[in-house]
C-alpha cells in the first residue's frame, strides 16, 4: 500500500531578497509528532465522521406585496426549477448503525457493508452487498476474511483456490462461496446465499462463514436500519423489491429511481514548462503569498495552521497563465495535509483554493488519502483532476469501518464518481 504521508511536489527555493522561484522535483516526508488535529482526525466509523462544508446560498428577497397576476406564476416556476433540481441532483448518502453502514454514490449506487460485532476482533469479517438502481437490479454479494489475529491468521493461511468458505445461517448450511480470489481478497457468493441472506439480516440471526474448523460470524447488529436507508435512497421503499419488504407493498416498481450516468471529466495534463503569456517570471515573498492564501480559508488557524510557518512554498506551471502553489498546512499523529492552491501568474492573481489536505500530487492528479486511525485499517479519500481550468473532485470514498479486516480497509465505498478521460 503506498505510503500517503508523502507528497510529490515541485519544490520552491527562496531567494535572498526572501522571494520564491521555481525549482525541480522531490519527494518531502512530513515530519510526524504525537499532535493531532481534531478538525482532521476520522473516528473509527468513518460513515460517521465524513465531513460536509456547506456553503451559504444566497436567495433574493421577493417583495410579498406584488401583484397576485406576477406573484403566483413567480412562485410556479421557482417551484419548477427547484423541482427539477432535486430530480436531476442525485444526494450520496452515507449512515451507519452499529455494525452495518451503507454509501450510496452519485450514479444511485449502493453498496452495504456489515462486520463482525466490534467487541469480537479475533476473527475480523466483512460482508459486502452491492445493488444498483433500476427495478431490475440484482444484488451482487461479496465476502473478505480478516487476518490481523493470529487466530484467523492460521486460517488465511491454508486458504487458497483449492478451498472454499461456506456460509452457515442459523447452522443450516448454504452451500460454499465461489472460489477465493488471492489476489482481490474476498469470495464471491453465490445468488441463492445472497438470497438467503437478504431474509435473514431483516431478522435476528446467527451468520457465519466457515473454513474447515475455524468460524468467522458475521454481526446482523444494525443491518436493519442500513437496508432500510438504502431503499430510501433508491425509491424502493413500499415497493416488492425493497429490502425491507412490506406485505401491503403498494407502489410498483416502476417507481424505483433509474441510474444515473456518472459525470464525465476530461484529465488536462499540465504543461511545467510552459511559457508565460505575460512575458513576466514569477516571483513573490514567501510571507506575501501566505498573506494572499488567506483570504481563501474562513480560519487560518484550524484549516492551515503551518501556512506563516518557516516551510518552504513549492510552485509549478499549469500552463501559460496558471500556477499551482502548495505549502504544508498541518501534522496529526498519523496524517498530514498539504494545502494546494490555483492562481494567475500575473495580477490578478485570484488564488483559489483546493484543499488543505491533499498528500499526493503528479501530473494533475491531486489526492487527499488519510487514516481513519493509526493501525491504517480504514480510510478516507478525496481525488481531483486538472481539467485545464480548474481542479474538479473525481472521486471522493472510505474503505469502511476500522474493523482489523486488513490494511488499508475493507471495501471501496464511494459516495461520488466520475468517468475521467485523458485529454490527448
């Protein structure tokens, strides 16, 4: 797993008059210590602890004493355009309760992931269940044994194509997965135990996955709730193809949500050495482009405490106009984050900025990668991409809770995608 503490960066010499220039390509480790920032830390259910900025819309005030004949078609086509708004905008939906949590991205996609019991670390298990939208989706099931205890170590060990697992619900044997892929790391289950679950995680049930004599048990804790989420999310609620399955189910399934296509990003590589088009080099104090960064963040000290620090900024060219800035913006016990900033090359210079937590970038693609906790058993993470003008978010996920499953989590959870093309 490559280590997301290091960032890829176009460093920046300081000149003797305390200005910055442009300079050549290294690899920078952060300098750890035991400190760590609360606004950044994940808790150990990542589902819990995304963070959301939302941003303040700004509404028109309508003067309520205009005419009934102006008033009401107003209202009629607001209404319309906030209609068909929340038609067209798909929410990505991330909960969680007790053992189980569901995500559900942008194209209506949802995948759920259930654990073992938190208190039962020796045999660490993780089921996944991915449904997407339309009245005709399947469910795809998949399941991953957890090796972090020597317990289930043993185990994993003797696990190769030749053996399978096999799923036992309420000690009635359903039959052995699909073979063991080493190299994906989880089993695929079979239609008929994907089945037999969906029943069962609706009622209290002993789950368990089984190899020769070891038992892995699966939590139904929460399971409930999290499929219940997942049929909101898709318009399945009422309907016979929810999960939660009513016996009056009273709407048809032509009312489930369809799918929708990801959005799609065309990848713009930057081009470093490109030539100005104002003919000018760029060169700016180290304290004026902290002082202009600023006025980007709404509170310096918690998004980017370092940026007055003694650290060097690093830039490179995007293109003929455009410049990327980075600079180190803070150190937690086992994270760090950069900050990363878009700006003219010339006044003005209109700085915008991308994040605060980025740990990779190359080649215009931006990365923020970070721990849910020091073991790196879970994770969040954010990515970007140079599209020419701007960086846009591609991809934004977490790998589930931090259950000892493996290092660096469980599953890919993603709450947005996009399909990304590479400008030729």
């Amino acid at each position: 797993m490559k280590n997301n503490n290091k960032i890829k960066r176009t460093s920046l010499s300081l000149l003797s008059e305390g200005k910055v220039n442009f300079g050549h390509i290294n690899t920078v480790d952060p300098i750890n210590n035991k400190r760590n920032k609360p606004r950044h830390k994940i808790s150990d259910r990542l589902s819990d602890a995304a963070y959301f900025k939302t941003v303040p819309i700004k509404i028109k005030k309508i003067n309520l004493f205009m005419p009934k004949k102006i008033l009401l078609p107003l209202f009629a086509a607001m209404s319309t355009v906030l209609f068909s708004s929340a038609t067209l905008a798909s929410a990505p939906v991330s909960f969680s309760n007790q053992d189980w949590e569901v995500a559900c991205d942008n194209t209506r996609t949802c995948r759920l992931a259930g654990y073992q019991a938190e208190n039962n670390s020796n045999l660490p298990v993780s089921l996944l269940l991915v449904r997407r939208a339309g009245a005709n989706a399947t469910v795809d099931g998949k399941v991953k044994l957890g090796g972090a205890k020597e317990s289930s170590a043993k185990a994993l060990m003797q696990l190769g194509n030749r053996h399978r697992i096999s799923l036992f619900i309420n000690d009635r044997d359903y039959g052995e997965t699909k073979p063991y892929s080493v190299a994906a790391g989880h089993a695929e289950l079979t239609s008929a135990q994907v089945s037999a679950l969906l029943d069962a995680l609706t009622k209290s049930s002993k789950i368990e996955l089984v190899i020769r004599n070891t038992r892995w048990q699966l939590s139904d804790k929460g399971a409930s709730a999290v499929m219940l989420k997942a049929d909101e999310a898709q318009g399945r609620v009422g309907t016979s193809s929810a999960f939660i399955a009513n016996n009056s189910a009273s709407k048809s399934n032509s009312s489930v949500l369809a799918p929708q296509a990801a959005p799609s990003l065309r990848l713009v590589t930057p081009n470093p050495k490109a030539i100005s088009s104002s003919k000018k080099k760029f060169a700016m104090r180290s304290s004026q482009l902290a002082e202009m960064m600023k006025t980007t963040m709404k509170d310096t000290g918690t998004d980017c405490p370092n940026l007055a620090d003694k650290s060097p900024w690093k830039v490179s060219r995007l293109n003929s106009k455009q410049l990327l800035a980075q600079h180190d913006c803070w150190t937690g016990a086992y994270n760090t984050g950069t900050g990363v900033w878009v700006l003219n090359d010339s006044k003005p210079y209109k700085p915008t900025l991308v994040t605060t937590s980025a740990t990779d970038y190359s080649n215009g693609k931006l990365s923020s990668v970070q721990k849910g906790r020091g073991l790196g058993d879970c994770l969040s993470k954010t990515d970007w991409v140079w599209t020419g003008k701007a960086f846009e978010k591609s991809h934004e996920s977490t790998t589930g809770m931090c259950r000892l499953i493996e290092a660096g989590g469980a599953w890919q959870l993603p709450t947005y995608v996009t399909e990304v093309k590479i400008s030729r």
